[in-house]
C-alpha cells in the first residue's frame, strides 16, 4: 500500500516561456513558411549587399582605377535581375515551370560545354568555369545547373511518385545523367560547384527513399570518386595536406585560413565596426567572395556571426515545412532539393572560413560577391516562395490579405 501513496504536489505547474508560445503560434499560421524564405531572404540580401561594399571597397579601389564602388555596383545590377528574376519565379504557373525544365537543364549543360571550347571558356584560379558576357561581366554556368538539377530530379520523382518502392526507378536515369553534369563541372576543376551537386544528389536520393543498402553502396562509389579528385590534382593535395596544419605554409595554402581566424580573433564578441577590417586590406584573399563571413565575424563580431547563422536555419526549417507539408509531389521535391543546395553550400562554406574544412573555394549564398551565384539563388528562392504558396491555407491566406489591403486603399482615397 505504501507503494502506491503518492505526495500530492502542491506546487503550481510550470508554464512554457512566452516566446516559445510565440513561435509555436507564428509556425502555424498558414503564410509561416512564405514569411520566413521572404524575410530570410531579404535579410541575408540585404546583408550581403552591404558586406560586400565594405568587403570589396580596397579591392576594387586598388583594381579599378581608383572606384571603390566599382564591386558593389556590379553586385547590385545582379541584385536587380535577379529580384526580377525571383519574381518570376514566384509567379509562374508549376504546370509552366516544369514544362520549361528539361530546356533549361540542357542549355545549362551546353554552356558547360562551352567553357570547355578553347578562346571561349576562362580560367580563373585554375578554375575553367567562365563565360565572358558584356561590359568585363562574366557567366558561370555550373551554378545554373544546381537549380536545373533540383528541378529535373523533382519534377522526375514526382512523375514516379507511385512507382519509387522500386529501388531501379529511383535510380535510373537520375544518377547517370545527374553525375555525369557533375562529373563534367569536376572536368572544370570545380571541386567545390562538384561537392555540392553530388551532396544534392545523395539528398535527393534519401528524400526519394532508397534503401539503405544502395545508399551505403552510393556514399562508398561517391568516395572513392573524391577520392580520386583530389589524388589527380597537386593544389587540392596540398590544400589537404595542409588544412590540420595551416601554419605549415603561411604564405601558401594556410594563408587563408590563418587570416580568416586572424578575422574572427580580432572581431571579438561585438567585432570592430563596419568598415573596419584590417584583413580586407590584402592579407585575405577572396575577402568579397569566399570568405567574406570573416570580414564579417571581424567587424560585426560574434554576434553579426550568429545573425548569419540563424537566418540560414531559419531558411533551412522554412524549407523542411514547404517540403512536409505540401500535397504536391513535385512541390515536395523542389523544396526538399532546394534546402538541401542551399544548406549543403552554406556549411561548406562556413566549415571553410572557420577552419573545420579544407579550402576548396564555394561562395556563401545571397551574401558573397558573385552575380552567377547570386541571379540563380534567388530565382531559387522565388520558386521556393511559389512552392510555399501550396501548404494547405496558404493560397487562402494571401488571397484575404490582398483583399484586405484593397479595401483599406479604398478607404484611405475616401
């Protein structure tokens, strides 16, 4: 008996903080998913605009003639075409869209192709991965092919839907034809743009529910693949060798990595002030593209740091809930691919600059230099926004908001 007697607890129960119940009641408004792409979008935007002005500023003065400006305005007439791009794509029918996938997949292949045509193709940092475009500007095709890639592989599984128990029809003729576009971005010396695409593919694969045998058979093929990348190439020899020790070459392959902790040590908790990098100066290289996060751990500090790092879980969690909550197969996909390039991308990234991976040379999206990078994010994002419009409610949501603020236009002339 003694067992079962219990002291009655006279103490009241706990409640959940505030915020937490703030938060739970934001997620579950029909438009959360929608709000969250959009304002995590136009904060790393608009951060990565004022990032690289003052990132770039030396650079570009020491470069072009004295205009310090001359990076940033490039940047913004990227930033330009590709919110119009973005609107686009948030717009545009999903019926439309998918029609236009394979023409869009095989004109991203062909200018690949084309980088690979001598006195076409440019090579930058060892990198045969350009097209010249008007006015000095330059295209990168790979990074076109990330976003052709999500949709061809989305809009493939979405056609299989009742048919992916079959581990055969996920397979083919997904790897082929996706590992071969990558096996051909490796053939640019492209390792970073060739991680990506094969992290997409391995996402979209467990997303797609292969089993677990062929998954382990896949990583194993996937490694040895890298494996072999990197064995054929001295600099990315070197680059591993020296990524536990980057003190061994100062000057060399550990230069950026010893600066870009140099970067994140003086940038303390609070960081030193926009504008106040001393590592932008010249001893970091690539300060407005690759490792721009350093210039901002230096003058926004910790704390600027984190903002970046919660606005990119933030999109990533936005991303998880369109990809779950969807009733659209393809919807599905498309989002599921879109967060993982995206994520997988800025990891590597943020591994690379604090020093937890080895250099390979990948910008960090929407915030670094970059129009190839930056138009296709976007237009990315677009359609992420346009694949969120189909949770359950949301349609509903908008529709009552525009009707809202019709009315009170009305009104207002009243």
């Amino acid at each position: 008996m003694r067992g079962s007697l219990r002291p009655v607890s006279t103490a009241a129960p706990r409640r959940r903080p505030a915020i937490i119940d703030a938060a739970r009641e934001m997620l579950e408004r029909p438009l959360a998913s929608y709000q969250l792409v959009l304002g995590s979008t136009a904060l790393l935007l608009g951060l990565g605009l004022i990032m690289v002005l003052s990132a770039s500023s030396v650079f570009a003065f020491t470069r072009y003639n004295g205009n310090s400006y001359a990076i940033i305005e490039r940047q913004l007439i990227f930033a330009v075409a590709g919110l119009a791009a973005a609107y686009v794509a948030a717009q545009i029918p999903l019926a439309l869209l998918r029609r236009l996938i394979r023409p869009f997949l095989i004109a991203s292949v062909v200018l690949i192709l084309a980088t690979f045509i001598p006195g076409v193709g440019i090579n930058v940092n060892g990198n045969r991965n350009w097209l010249p475009l008007a006015m000095g500007l330059r295209l990168q095709p790979s990074e076109f092919v990330k976003l052709a890639l999500v949709l061809w592989i989305a809009d493939l599984y979405a056609r299989r839907q009742k048919q992916l128990d079959n581990p055969r029809l996920i397979l083919t003729p997904m790897v082929p034809i996706a590992g071969g576009v990558a096996m051909l971005v490796v053939g640019q010396h492209d390792l970073g743009t060739s991680l990506v695409l094969f992290a997409l593919i391995m996402g979209m694969l467990w997303v797609a529910g292969l089993p677990r045998k062929q998954m382990g058979g896949m990583f194993a093929g996937l490694f040895a693949l890298l494996v072999v990348a990197v064995a054929t190439s001295p600099d990315r020899v070197s680059r591993l060798l020296n990524f536990t020790n980057p003190a061994a070459d100062p000057h060399g392959t550990g230069m950026q990595s010893i600066h870009s902790k140099m970067a994140f040590a003086r940038g303390g908790f609070w960081g030193v002030g926009l504008g106040g990098s001393r590592q932008k100066w010249g001893s970091l290289p690539e300060a407005h593209t690759d490792f721009i996060l350093s210039v901002i751990g230096e003058e926004l500090g910790l704390l600027g740091t984190l903002v970046v790092l919660a606005l990119f879980i933030l999109f990533a969690v936005a991303g998880i809930r369109i990809a779950t909550r969807t009733r659209d197969p393809f919807v599905h996909y498309t989002a599921a691919g879109i967060t993982i390039w995206i994520s997988v991308q800025a990891v590597i990234n943020i591994g690379m600059v604090l020093g937890l991976l080895p250099v390979i040379g990948l910008p960090l999206p929407l915030i670094s230099y970059g129009g190839s990078s930056l138009v296709v994010t976007l237009v990315a994002m677009g359609i992420l926004i346009n694949c969120a419009k189909t949770e359950p409610g949301a349609r509903r949501a908008l529709a009552a908001g525009r009707a809202n603020r019709a009315r009170g236009s009305v009104s207002r002339r009243r």
